[in-house]
C-alpha cells in the first residue's frame, strides 16, 4: 500500500534517473562547456523516452514529449541548435523503433507517420518563432541605435552650440550661462570667485599688416595658452573678436591675481615667427566677485580695469583688490 501510493515505483524511477541526468548535466557543463547546448538537447531527447519507456505507454499523448528537445534548442535562437534537435529527435526515434519490439508494438504505420509529421511540424514552428524573434530582436537594436545616434547628436550640436569654432573655447552665450550658475554658487556657499577680462593689444594692428588669416592663427594660439593655463575648477570663454573671459573659482584673490598674470607673461613671450617674431601682449582687467553684486556689475567693474590697464600703457594686469593696482610693464 505504501509504495502503491506515495513511492510507486515507477515515479519512483523516474524521479531517480531526471536526478541522475540532472548530475549528468551539471558535470558536463564543467568538462564541455563548448559543447553543452547540444549536450543539453541530448538529454532533453533522453527525458522523453524515459517518460514514454518508462509509463509503458509510447502514445497515448506521450509522443508529445518527443517536443522537450526542439523546446530546449528554441532558448538560444540559433538555427544550428534548431536543426540538430530536430534531427535528434527523428534519428533517435527511428533507432529506437527499430531497436525496441515495445515501441514497434505500441506504434503503427500511421502513428510512426504522424511521430515524424509532429516532430518536422514543431521544427518548422520553432524556426518560424526564431526569426521572428530575431526580427524583434532586430528591430530593438535599431531603436536603440537610434536613439544613441539621436542621443550623441544632441550632446554634439549641443557642445557645437556653446563652443567657438575658431579657438574652440567656450562662446559668449555659455560665459553668461557658467557666470550666472557660479553667482548662485557664491551668493548660496560663499565661493571665491574672480572674474578676468582679457583683450589683446593693438590686434587691429595686427590684421591690418599680417591679414586676418594669421590673426586667427594668433587668436588660435593665445585661446590654447589660455586653456591648458586654467585649472578644473576655472573657465574661459572667447568672448568676442580679441576679446576673452576668465572664470576663476576656488581660489584666494592673490593666487587668482598670480595666476592670471602669469597667462599674461607667458603670451608676451610667444614667438610668433609667422608674423615675423611680432610680439603679442594683451591687457587684463580683473576683479573679486562681493555678494549681492550681481552679474553685470561684476562685468562693469572688471571691463573698467581692462580700460585701465590699456591708458597705462597695455600689457598689464589690473585688479582692484591689488594693493600695487598694476602689474606688467
């Protein structure tokens, strides 16, 4: 009674050979990993006999196990995997139709007929069902691609919207755009911030006896030196024509004077041998940013010293918190 009901012993063998091919499975993934989508659909082969041997019934609904193996190959959408399922499933029933008198008994003429119809039938729906899904599949990457395409093109037309195409430093617009958010950020957390206006001397001079396609060459290389000057934290623009502004942040007003005048010296002492050794100077107005001073008036003062640094005589530094007023020569 007991093995009647809870271990009939033909659940009982069933039970005990799935959990052997279960072993079986898991030591081939270790040894023929290569190998183990096929190895896989072997056994899928294998756990349809035995539900069928094993029942003693072949039909009766059975043969549709015969299917496990064409399921199994159908996860990977791969055609080969497809195929050979199916092939092992026609193949191994016809070896074991002629091996075993218990299947050759149970199954006839039109039955065996109608196994292989099954067997071809469920192939063909499986492969249907891969291509579509490789269509969908497909049809997915496009739109993602797409929409990266669509992402990167925003992110370039964006960046070519702020940057300036001769010096490919930042324009005029994003200047405005970066000093407003850093006012924010001093008014909110007190953050040193400084603000340099850059001109250079007598560039009309320039275009006028070199042309204007070596004045670019010069506007190109000053905006070079001026961004490899800077530190992370800091921000320079072109501003317009000969003109550029410098952002800086983070800093003492000592070392923001110390370092925009070194700028300063350094495009005094390019060579510029295109333009037959000309020297290059430029004029700095610079000034501390005090909280509630808004925007425009920070510019104001800022563009006040740049207009009295070039009475003095060009070529210098002036800043308002500078207790010499003047730098340069």
């Amino acid at each position: 009674m007991f093995l009647g009901g809870f271990l009939d012993p033909t659940v009982l063998i069933q039970g005990v050979i799935l959990a052997l091919l279960l072993i079986l499975a898991e030591w081939l993934l270790h040894v023929l990993q290569g190998m183990f989508d096929y190895i896989l659909i072997i056994i899928g082969f294998i756990i349809a006999v035995i539900i069928m041997l094993v029942s003693g019934k072949v039909f009766n609904g059975l043969q549709i196990s015969l299917a496990l193996p064409i399921l199994v190959s159908m996860f990977y959408f791969n055609s080969k995997r497809l195929w050979f399922a199916g092939l092992t499933t026609l193949i191994g029933f016809a070896i074991l139709y002629m091996l075993l008198a218990t299947i050759r008994e149970q199954v006839s003429l039109y039955d065996l007929i109608a196994v292989v119809a099954m067997i071809v039938a469920i192939s063909v729906i499986g492969h249907a069902v891969r291509m579509r899904g490789i269509e969908q599949l497909q049809l997915l990457e496009r739109a993602v691609s797409s929409e990266q395409e669509l992402f990167m093109d925003t992110i370039a037309l964006e960046y070519t919207s702020k940057q300036d195409h001769l010096t490919g430093l930042y324009n005029h617009i994003t200047f405005h755009e970066y000093l407003d958010s850093l006012i924010q950020q001093h008014e909110t957390n007190g953050l040193p911030l400084q603000l340099a206006i850059i001109d250079i001397d007598n560039f009309k001079e320039v275009n006028d006896t070199f042309g204007h396609q070596l004045g670019d060459e010069v506007l190109r290389k000053l905006s070079m030196l001026l961004n490899t000057s800077i530190s992370s934290d800091d921000f320079v623009a072109r501003y317009g024509g000969e003109e550029f502004t410098m952002i800086l942040t983070g800093k003492s007003q000592e070392q923001s004077l110390l370092m925009v005048d070194g700028v300063r010296e350094r495009i005094a002492n390019i060579d510029f041998t295109e333009l037959g050794h000309h020297i290059v100077t430029v004029s700095i107005g610079m000034t501390d940013y005090v909280n509630g001073m808004g925007k425009d008036l920070l510019f104001q003062k800022a563009d006040a010293l740049l207009y009295q640094a070039k009475l003095l005589g060009k070529n210098r530094t002036m800043a308002d918190f500078d207790k010499e007023s003047t730098h340069g020569y």
